[in-house]
C-alpha cells in the first residue's frame, strides 16, 4: 500500500464525497455549492461532502455556493435561490444558450484529460474518466486551469492505480478550489466543538489544537513566526500517515498511537457526531488537510514539503501556502545548500504574491511574483542589506527579480503557483551541481 492508498484508506466510508439520492437533509435553510446543470432546472449540488441532484428556481453558477430554502411541490422538493443574484450579463452567459456550446466545452476538456492520458501512458476506464471530467468542469476561469494542473499531478503521481484518481481528485480541488477557507471551516469546528458537552481529554486536545492553529500568526517576530510553522506542521497532522506507517513497520498495534494530532481527532470525532451538517464540517476540513498532505513527496532526489498556513488579517480569512523542496539528508532535514522554497501569500497592501528562493551550493536566486507596482523600488533599496546579512551567513545573493503580474493573472489564487509547486524535480532544484 503506498502512502496515496493509506492516505485515502484511513478516511471512514462516510466521510468521502458521494452523491446521495436522499433528499431528506435538505429541510429548511442550508448552504450548498452547485456543482453541474443536469437539465434546464435539475442541477447537481454539493452539501458538505455529500451531492444531489435537485431542482433548483432561481438563477445560479456553476461553481458557485448559494443560500437555499427547500420546500415541496407535491412529491418533490424543490430549492429556491434565498440569495438571488442580480441578474447581469456575466450571471446569464454562465448557462449555457444552446446544448452545443456545453457538449464543445465538455469534449474539450475530454479531449485535454484524454491527451494527460495517453501522455503517461494510463490505462484507464471510461467511466473513471468521466469522473475526472466532472471534477474539471465544475470549475471556470483560473480555477478551472488549476483543476487541469492538479489532474495532472494526480494521473502522474498514480499511474499504476488509476482507479483512485478521482478521489484524489475531489481532495486536491477541495483543499485549494473551494470558496470556504481553512481558516473559517476550523472556525465553524471550534464553535462545533465549543457547543458539545463531551468533556473527554481527545476534544480538550481538540480545545487546544484548534486555539493554537487560529492564533494570529505572529508576523513581526522570526522566531515566533518558524516556532508557528513548525507547530502548524504537527498540531495539523500532516504527518499522521507518516506515523502509521512506522508503526506498521515496528508491529505496533494501531490503537497505541495517541489522538494528539487534528486530523485523527476529527476522524474520531466524526464517529460521535449524530448532525449531518457537523458531520459534513469535519469531513470538508478532513478532506481539505488530506488534500494537502497529498502534496508531500518524494521525488527522484528530492523530497518535497507543503504547508498551508491558515491566517486572519483585518478580519478576513485567508490562506497562504508554503512549499519546500531540498536534496535528501540522511537525518531527514532539508539541506540548506540545495534547496527551493515557494512562499505563496496575500497581504492587505501587497495582495497576492509569490516568492520563489532557489538555493544551489548557498547561492541564492530570488524572484517575486507581485501585483502591487511600488515593490519594485522597495526591493531594489533593500538588496544591499540583504546581500550583507546573507554574506554573514555565508550565502551569496546572485540574482533578484521582481515581476509583476499581467491583467490575466490578478486572481486570488495563481496559476503560476500551482505549475511551480507541481512541477518535476527536473523543473527544480538543479541536484547536479
């Protein structure tokens, strides 16, 4: 069993995302995201980790999450649009005028996912597929193009188990595509877990684990900032599986292993609740950190390490993004001499920028990614500074480019980002020197 296998394999049955033909929790007034127009009003939607297939009165977007209120007409229930969106040119082109326009994307997609296939060399059924596809299409825009990445790295990362593609899939895209931040679904699990009465040291730890994680990040000290990293790292459970495995290995019983970590927490946390809609929280988060964890790995010489780094800053949830990738160490900690470090974060005044740090024999490149025009002079008066502290450390600064971003690329999420960090060792740290 590789560790895309024992990652997927430790989520319970009822955590993954299924379509479910029972209507009976869509009561009252709920939040859900429609994902794919089956006919003129029957649309598929995803509530927490669960789909349908409704009809819906209203307009909506494909991709989007709206408010609704369900109520019956006869035998059927029927979904109406509480927050209607004001009808304008860019919310009626989303439904497509004419089948032949939805059948011209559809197959275009088909075709891009068929040629990933064929490139790989996977063998592959039709419906598995169609899966992908379905996934691919219930994004627009950018988000879309960072599906197809993320398809991409997945066919690559599973050519010989094909089958478990599109769950992987569903992770990936949900941990990074989603509307809903990490930050605010771990909110929504500390008023969960503030509202039970369970007093038992697993939700104490639960208590703890969630305050540490949406503590401010300490942005004006280094030491606390690398202290939060590491903490974030643990207090996550990015490494769960990681400690399985060495269990495995040494012939320890499974239950030995001690609910410390957020992940196993909210897997036996899960067990216990008795709502679907606090089900469906625990298994959004679950699904999202799995998603990320999916990002770690090894290859070729490499290994690589993905963190995302939930934050709050003017009251606004967001989430920045940390790759790193070093040569192998015996100890197992990054090589300082070779190693690529990919920052991704949104700031108040920046906005969304990208750092790039490629270290080779402790001669630094550095390249930012920015949409904010007065970092170009910032950077250019600071780089004698910097120069002279990293000599201190015995590095050399050889290169710094600031590059803005064009029109196409001010989104919120980058394109950019997801093909640096997907990219082959080949594209990366150059190991040869």
């Amino acid at each position: 069993m590789n560790i895309w296998q024992l990652l997927q394999h430790r989520i319970p049955e009822s955590l993954e995302v299924k379509t479910n033909n029972s209507l009976e929790k869509l009561t009252g007034i709920f939040q859900a995201k429609v994902t794919e127009q089956l006919d003129d009003s029957l649309f598929s939607i995803q509530k927490g980790t669960v789909s349908y297939e409704v009809k819906i009165v209203g307009a909506v977007e494909i991709g989007k999450e709206y408010q609704f209120r369900s109520k019956t007409d006869g035998n059927a229930l029927v979904l109406t649009v509480e927050n209607q969106i004001a009808p304008s040119e860019k919310t009626r082109a989303f439904i497509p005028s004419s089948k032949p326009v939805e059948s011209n994307q559809l197959q275009a997609t088909l075709n891009r996912v068929e040629q990933l296939v064929s490139q790989l060399g996977v063998k592959m059924p039709d419906s598995t597929l169609r899966e992908i596809v379905k996934t691919i299409e219930s994004y627009t825009g950018t988000k879309k193009e960072i599906a197809m990445e993320l398809t991409k790295f997945s066919l690559a990362r599973n050519v010989q188990l094909p089958q478990i593609v599109p769950s992987s899939l569903n992770m990936l895209t949900s941990s990074f595509l989603d509307n809903e931040t990490m930050f605010s679904t771990l909110e929504q699990i500390k008023h969960i877990q503030k509202s039970s009465n369970n007093t038992s040291p697993e939700i104490q730890t639960l208590q703890r684990q969630l305050e540490s994680i949406t503590t401010h990040i300490p942005l004006n000290s280094k030491q606390d900032m690398l202290l939060f990293v590491k903490t974030l790292i643990t207090n996550l459970g990015l490494n769960y599986e990681h400690g399985l495995t060495e269990s495995i290995v040494q012939q320890d019983t499974l239950s030995k292993l001690k609910l410390e970590q957020l992940k196993p927490i909210l897997l036996e946390l899960s067990q216990r609740m008795i709502h679907a809609e606090e089900k469906g929280t625990i298994a959004q988060l679950v699904s999202k950190i799995t998603g990320f964890q999916l990002l770690n790995r090894e290859d070729g010489l490499l290994n690589h390490v993905f963190l995302p780094i939930p934050v709050q800053l003017e009251k606004e949830a967001k989430e920045w993004y940390i790759q790193i990738s070093s040569k192998k160490k015996k100890s197992g900690v990054v090589d300082p001499e070779y190693c690529r470090i990919v920052l991704f974060i949104d700031l108040p005044i920046f906005s969304s920028t990208m750092i790039d740090l490629l270290v080779q024999q402790k001669v630094i490149t550095l390249t930012i990614h920015h949409s904010y025009a007065p970092i170009e002079t910032l950077v250019e008066k600071g780089i004698p500074l910097l120069k002279e502290n990293l000599s201190q450390k015995g590095y050399t600064l050889s290169t710094i480019k600031t590059i803005p971003k064009n029109e196409e690329e001010q989104e919120e999420i980058s394109l950019r980002f997801f093909k640096k960090i997907l990219s082959s060792s080949e594209e990366g740290v150059d190991v040869r020197i």
